[in-house]
C-alpha cells in the first residue's frame, strides 16, 4: 500500500516557505493564485481521506459499500428509509466498534410529516406531528400496511416503499423513544447497548426501524480497504423527501474535507439522469479538492439485461456524458453482495435462506416474503446471459421461488454464484478502487501538489533570476555608478516633463468631462449661487427705484414708461449677477489650481524632480502664472455672458407665449393713471415678467454656455503651458548635472550599499527556495512520479548573463507541465 513517505513530513513547511517567499513580492502576489496550492497541500498531508457515496434514495449506495466490504454493515432498502450518514474507518481487528447518533424528536416529526405528505395522508400527517399518543402512531402503521398491501408489497412500487419507510420511522422512534431527546442528538458506544462485538452493533443499527431514527453511525472495522486513513461515508438520498437530509449530501461534497467522490446513479433503472443527479454532478465538478477523483457507478444494471432499449439508451448516455472519464462501471449491488454471501452457504441452510436471508423473508406481520435477492436470482436464471454458456438453469413457473432458488444452486452450485458475480460487475468495482486507493491515490495527490506549484516556482524563479541580472548589470564602483547616473540624467530630465505633460493633461480632461470630483463641486456652487442670487434679486427689486432712475435719466418729463422700468431692471439684475459670476467663476479657478498643484507634489516625477535639481524646476511658479490668467480670462467671460442679460429672450415677445400675455396684462394694469402709483402697484407682474425672461437665461448660461467657455479656457491656457515647462525643464541640465554631483558621490555609496543588500537578500531567498524545492522533489521521487513532475530549482548555471527573454522561453518550455499529465 503507497502511504505519505519519510521525505514527505516536511511537507507543510517547505511548501509553506514558498508560499512566504510569493508573500514577500508584491509584484507576483496578486496575479499567483495560491488556493488550488493550499487545498492540494492540505490532501497531500491529511491522515484523512474521505470517500463520499452519494446518490439517490434506492439508487444502492448501502449495498455498494457492504459489497465492496464484503460484509453486511449498512441498511440497505429501496424505499426512503432514512437520512443516516453513515461513517466507515478503519481498526484493528481488536478494535472494532460502532458509535450511534439518534435524530432528535423535532427531526423524527419533521421527517413524519413529510412523508405523509408525499403519500397524501393529510389527516395522518396531524398523528406524525403528536408522535406522544401511541394509539395515533399505531393507526398511523396500520395505513402504511393497509397501503403496502394495496401496493401488492413493499417493494413493488414508489408508494409502497415511502409507506414502508413511514412505518419504519414511527416503529423506530418506537422501540427507542427513551434514546431519542427532544432538540438534541443523543450518542451512544455500543458498550451502553451491551453489544460485545461490531456484528451485534450493526445488526442493530441495519435493523430498519433502527436506522429510521439514526442521524449518524460510525462503524470502525477492519478491511484492507480503509487504511492509509480511507473513510467510507454513505449520505443520505439527493430526492430524500425532508430536504435537509437532501441538503447534508451537497453540504458534504461541497466540504474541503471531502477528496473523493462515488457518485451511484440510476439510469440503468430509469433510463436517463434525474434533475437532482444533473444537480450532483455540477456540485462535484463546483468543489476543487475532489478534481477527478470520481467513481460514476451506473448501479442496478441488472434492469439492462431484460430490457434491450434501456440497455440503449445507458449506453448512449456514458457515450455522450462519460466518455472522458475512465472510472466509470456497472454494477449490480445487490447480485454481487448476496452472491458473495451465498457462496459461503450450504443446502443445509438452503443457501442462505435460513441464515442470511431468513431477516427479509420474515415480513410484515406474519405473512412471509420472498427476499429480494431470491426474485432476482430467479430473474436473472431465466433471462438470455447464459446463451453459448455451459449453464443451463430453468426457472420452473410451478415451483414457489425459493424452490427454485433452492434447486437452481443444487444444480449448478458455485460457478454459477461465480458467474453471478462477474455479471454483476462488483468485482471489477473492488479491484478499480482498491488499486486507487492502494497505489495510485498518494501518488496522484503528490503529483497535483506539484501541478499547482509549478507556476508559483516558475514565477519566482524568473523573478529571483531577473533581479539578480539586474544586479549584476549595476555598477560596483562608486565612480562607474556616478559615471552611470550622470549619463541618465538628460533622459531623466525629459521623463519628468514628459510625465508632467501627461499628467496635467490627464487633469484637464478629468475637469473638462466632469469626472473631477473636486471641480464639480465648486462648479455646483456656482450655480447655486447664481441661482440663489437671481431670486433674491426678483424677491428685492424695488419698481420705484427704476422708475425714479427712469424719470431721472429724463428731466423734462414726470412719467416714464412700462419699458423704461423693465429697461432700469434689465441692466440692473444683469450687472447684479455679473458680480456673482465673476467671484465664483474665479474662486472655481483658484480652487482647481489649488487641487491641480496637491496633485502635482504627490506625484513622483515631482519628488524626481527635487532630487535631481533640488528644486521643482518653476513648476509651481509657472501654475501661478498660468491660475493669474486664467482667473482673469474668466473674468473677462463672466462680463461678457452677463452682459448679454440686458438684452431680452428671442421670443420673449412671440404670440402665443405666456411672456406676451404677462406683458400685455402687465401694460394693461400700468396704464390706469401717468404718476408713479399705477406702475408700483403692478410690481408683482413687474416682477412675473422679469423672472420668465431672467430665469431661462441664467439658467442656459451656469448648465450649457459658461461651463463650455471655462472648459476651453483651462484647455487653451494650461496644455500649452506644459509644452513649453518641460523645454525649461530640460534646459536646466547644466544646473541638474552640477546639483547631482554634489549629491551623487553619497547617492552612489548608498545605491552600491542598497545593491549589496539587495544581493545577498535574493541569495538567502534562493537557498530557501531551493532548500523548499529539493524537499518536496524528493518526495516526488520517494512517490515515483516522473521528472515532469519535479519542481524547478535555481542552478549556477541558471545565474550566468544571458538574454532575458530567451532565458524566460527556455524556462517556460523546460518547466511548464500540463495538469493532464497527472496519474490517472
């Protein structure tokens, strides 16, 4: 048997040591990955591995684990028996135990109820619900048998068997009642039940009213099949009517914990895939410990052999569906464990009748049935698998079935039985997964290990290699590396303008549209206070006061008229807003130059800026030229726009308009005397007319014109100014270059200092690595897997000076593995 070898202890902290390594590189740790490498590690290492049978309620998942354990330890029926998870580990022979977990009476009701539901007995689901009154349970068993007996027996149909379970669940709680608590689950050894072996145990817990009330059972047995840490879990049925006990089965193949899975399916029963297994299927394919590791048993293929278009349609679906797996079998479960049974049988006991079979013909009640293996023995007998055979059974239709059965195996004894086994496929089940787990499951885990570290040691190989070529290029001298710097620093020179042009750019077009937060707000207050300032000034105007401006602009006349008022008020609002908008459409600016300026010094070619010439090269002062200007720009737009209210709307006095009806009112009313009485009294249509032709004017400016105008204003103004700081920038070399030479001589001790450091740090990374490395190759090779599989390591031939990008090729073509390539 292949267990985890010595060189593998180490395992968790070597790959561990890469996993730091990756931590302390930013530049790899966002783009790696790590969780396929930390879930692969943790089923490589794990004492632990859980083999999940899952399936549908009679799909034979029970009888598949008794066959394969060649032992009868689980309950196995075709109808909804039971939500029992059922966990099967390993023991010493002197060891075996079972540990019993009992539903709680909540859960007992819940499941009562429901199945009451399904066969449609809505009175009896009231009895389920008050399980307290024996007379209500006992009428309740009574209708499951009247039902079971309808059905023409147990198994007979759907119905029959949900009844059966119905029985089975109310018996039970029963017999256990003083086990069963009220909320909680209650676990119990078998030692409390006085039970001196595991036989005892599990007849107990087969037993099926038993096992109707069994949340969980953990068996500990002795069988080749479970060492190296295998666990055989059976979980309840996807379809099982409480869907809780549905939902533990995808709760568990979702789990981490969980590293295979056999999945039993039907369609050998009913000719193609249930929803709920479609559903199975993509919960498997959803969890990444389990990969692969999946066994597709098609059970109960018996049916197929008495059906021809059934036998079709599976073959069709493991054609399209499976055909790219190879762990898929058919199997008969049932003719493969009670036939490995019978053959330790004598006629003494007729063939098992009287021994392990005398439970299933003992019935409901007194009347006997026939065991299920029996019908399908015979059924198997008198069907077409023995044509060219040397086997000639006949079933005789006036014989009873176990006369047949009974006189069947006289004849023709064991190599019948062994035929029997063959056909049913169970064989070949156990040698499949027994070699799976005996000598391909460690090897396949350490190989998807290394598949899922082959990237992150790739990567940071390459990135080990190209810091250490980066080194090698840099100067060791202090003269060279200020020879070195002294050369860059025109090109530097041009970087920071040309990353200043960028930038500000970048700036103005955030500005220009309207993706800078910080200038739309002040724009928004601009608007506000244009907008607050207009009705304050329709709120406040005085009619008087135009008029008296009016009469004094004309001396020899003591009246004046309905448009000489509007005329005062025109050039009066349009020079009170003018006020407004040239403050705020300057105090925009500043403020944006303010921001634009933040940004600026926390940019880096600004810092570059400083420590090549210890100054910001003008830049601040040129931004304060360039605010000046434009603060006065739109000033001088601010006059202008405002200016443009003294004249009135185009259709202000269009027909049809509510304007010239306001007018015409508004002329009306003035018009009733000559003195400055008429016109005061219609200052609230005075007002009316100047806020129809005011607002859509202010309104059209602050949305539409004015925020254009200061758009290409700072486009206009700021982007050529960048043009012409980065020629000064780069003008100011001579001064650049005597600054860093003051500088450099320190700045180059400090950098050669800095690359010594940097040197020996990526050193120690590379013992580590390859200290990490060799490790987990060694337990590569300890498992014999391949050289495909074996994880990179840095040599002193892999450090030598050679092209970067022919180096990364080689790298990636010598190292890349596929993850196809892992043992099957």
């Amino acid at each position: 048997m292949t267990s985890t070898p010595a060189q593998g202890k180490n395992l968790q902290a070597q790959v561990d040591s890469l996993l730091q390594l990756l931590h302390q590189e930013p530049s790899l740790r966002a783009s790696q990955d790590i969780t396929s490498v930390q879930a692969s590690l943790q089923k490589a290492i794990s004492p632990i591995f859980e083999i999940v049978f899952a399936g549908a309620f009679s799909a034979g998942k029970s009888m598949l684990i008794n066959a394969l354990l060649e032992r009868e330890l689980l309950y196995s029926a075709e109808g909804h028996a039971t939500g029992t998870e059922c966990y099967i580990a390993y023991a010493d022979t002197d060891q075996e135990r079972v540990v019993l977990t009992f539903l709680s009476e909540a859960e007992i009701r819940e499941q009562g109820v429901a199945l009451c539901q399904k066969l449609g007995l809505s009175a009896a689901a009231k009895a389920a619900a008050h399980i307290h009154q024996p007379g209500e349970i006992n009428t309740l068993r009574q209708g499951c048998q009247e039902i079971i007996q309808q059905e023409g027996g147990e198994s007979k149909s759907e119905r029959a068997k949900q009844a059966k379970a119905l029985d089975l669940l109310m018996a039970g709680f029963l017999a256990n009642r003083d086990r069963v608590h009220s909320t909680s689950h209650a676990t119990y050894s078998m030692e409390q039940f006085d039970f001196s072996n595991l036989q005892e145990a599990a007849g107990y817990a087969r037993r099926g009213s038993n096992s109707a009330v069994l949340k969980r059972i953990e068996y500990y047995c002795h069988h080749p099949l479970l060492q190296d840490g295998n666990v055989l879990i059976d979980m309840p049925g996807i379809d099982a009517p409480v869907k809780q006990d549905a939902q533990l089965t995808y709760t568990k193949i979702e789990n981490p914990e969980t590293s295979a899975v056999v999945c039993v399916l039907k369609p050998a029963l009913a000719g193609d895939m249930t929803t709920e297994e479609t559903q199975l299927l993509e919960t498997i394919r959803s969890n990444p410990g389990i990969r692969d590791r999946v066994f597709y048993i098609f059970n109960r293929i018996d049916e197929t052999w008495y059906n021809s278009q059934l036998r079709q349609r599976l073959d069709d679906l493991i054609r399209r569906q499976f055909w790219d797996t190879p762990k898929v079998h058919k199997t008969s479960g049932l003719l493969g464990f009670y036939g490995s049974q019978i053959k330790h049988t004598t006629e003494r006991d007729r063939f098992g009748l009287d021994s392990i079979l005398a439970q299933a013909v003992r019935g409901i009640g007194s009347q006997n049935e026939t065991p299920q293996f029996v019908n399908e023995f015979n059924r198997y007998c008198g069907s077409g698998k023995f044509v060219g055979s040397e086997f000639k059974p006949s079933v005789r239709g006036y014989e009873t079935p176990e006369e047949n059965y009974v006189r069947i195996l006289r004849e023709w004894g064991l190599p019948l039985l062994d035929k029997l086994i063959q056909d049913s496929g169970i064989e070949e089940f156990r040698t499949s997964i027994t070699r799976y787990l005996t000598e391909e499951k460690r090897p396949q885990l350490f190989a998807n290990l290394a598949d899922d570290l082959q990237p992150l040691c790739i990567n940071l190989k390459k990135h080990y290699l190209g810091i250490q070529r980066d080194l090698d290029s840099q100067p060791h001298e202090i003269e060279a590396m200020k020879a070195q710097e002294l050369e860059r620093l025109n090109q530097e020179l041009q970087q920071v303008g040309r990353e200043f042009c960028i930038h500000i750019a970048e700036e103005v077009n955030q500005a220009v549209t309207n993706s800078c937060d910080a200038f739309e707000i002040e724009f928004r207050q601009l608007q506000t206070q244009m907008i607050q300032r207009l009705d304050e000034l329709l709120n406040t105007f005085s009619v008087a006061q135009a008029y008296s401006r009016a009469t004094r602009s004309h001396p020899r006349n003591a009246t004046a008229p309905l448009i000489a008022v509007l005329v005062e008020a025109l050039y009066d609002l349009a020079n009170q807003l003018e006020d407004v908008l040239v403050k705020a459409s300057q105090k925009v600016a500043s403020h944006f130059f303010a921001y634009l300026m933040e940004q600026v010094r926390r940019s880096d070619y600004y810092s570059q800026l400083y420590r090549l010439l210890g100054n910001d090269g003008g830049i601040d002062q040129q931004l304060k030229v360039v605010e000046k200007q434009v603060c006065q720009a739109l000033a001088s737009e601010a006059r202008t726009e405002c200016d443009r209210y003294v004249r009135e709307s185009p259709r202000f006095y269009d027909e049809g308009t509510f304007s010239i009806y306001q007018f015409r009112e508004t002329l009306q009313q003035t018009s009733q005397g000559y003195d400055a009485e008429s016109m005061i009294e219609a200052e609230p249509a005075i007002r009316q007319l100047l806020k129809l032709d005011f607002e859509p004017k202010v309104s059209k400016s602050i949305r539409r014109n004015f925020r254009q105008t200061v758009n290409q204003t700072l486009k206009t103004m700021l982007l050529p100014m960048t043009d012409e700081q980065a020629d000064r920038i780069l003008q100011q070399y001579p001064n650049a270059r005597a600054y860093l030479e003051q500088t450099l001589e320190k700045e180059a001790e400090d950098k050669i200092q800095q690359n010594q450091r940097m040197q020996e740090e990526v050193e120690q990374k590379i013992e580590v690595y390859n200290q990490a490395v060799a490790g987990i190759n060694r337990c590569l090779q300890a498992m014999k897997l391949d050289r495909h599989h074996q994880l990179p390591m840095i040599e002193e031939s892999d450090l030598s000076v050679v092209p970067i990008s022919d180096d990364v090729d080689n790298l990636a073509e010598n190292t890349v593995v596929s993850a196809d390539s892992d043992l099957q």
